[in-house]
C-alpha cells in the first residue's frame, strides 16, 4: 500500500508535468495565433473591435448622465432615471406638471 509521502511526491511529479505541457501547448497556440495575424495582417484592435464595436465605443460605468428636470427656485435636479426625488413627487402633487421642470 502507498504511504503518503509516495503519493504527494507523485503528485507533485504529476502537477509539474501538467505545468509543462501547458507551458508548451500555450506557447504552441501563441505561435499559430502570431502567425494567422500576421497572414492576414490582424492587429490586436482588430481583436478587441472583433464583436462589432471598437474598443473605444465601451460604455465606462459611472458616466454622467445630463441633467433633464430642474427646480429653478432650489437648484435640484434629476436625470430622469431612477425614482423620481421627492422635492419633484412634491411638486407633482402639488399639481405643477413634469414639462414645469424640463431643462
């Protein structure tokens, strides 16, 4: 029966091998990659345009959104998304309608 230091050198034989072959299979895809761009004359842009929009087209999050509605006699405002604030369902309730607020 095996001991337990015969099977973790086992495999610590066996992960090593692992690492090599995909070593050499990475470095092997790598090469036919560089060369079918370099066939076809690809570059990397190309790559990351590759789903229809260029890289630069990505949507950050946390981009502004402008202004839509503002109250001129306090200064707040809202974008239109998300729920309305309450200074603007006041407002509303009041009876003032949305267009009051359009910027």
């Amino acid at each position: 029966m095996a001991t337990l230091k015969k099977l973790l050198a086992q495999k610590a034989a066996l992960d090593k091998q692992i690492e090599e072959i995909k070593r050499r299979e990475r470095g092997g895809a790598l090469a036919r990659v560089k060369a079918l761009m370099a066939e076809t004359g690809l570059t990397v842009a190309d790559l990351a345009a590759s789903k229809g929009k260029p890289l630069a087209a990505k949507v950050r999050k946390g981009a502004k959104v402008a202004v839509k509605y503002r109250d001129a006699a306090t200064g707040d405002t809202w974008t239109g998304r998300g729920l309305q604030p309450r200074w603007l369902r006041a407002a509303l309730a009041a009876g003032r309608k949305l267009d009051d607020f359009q910027v």
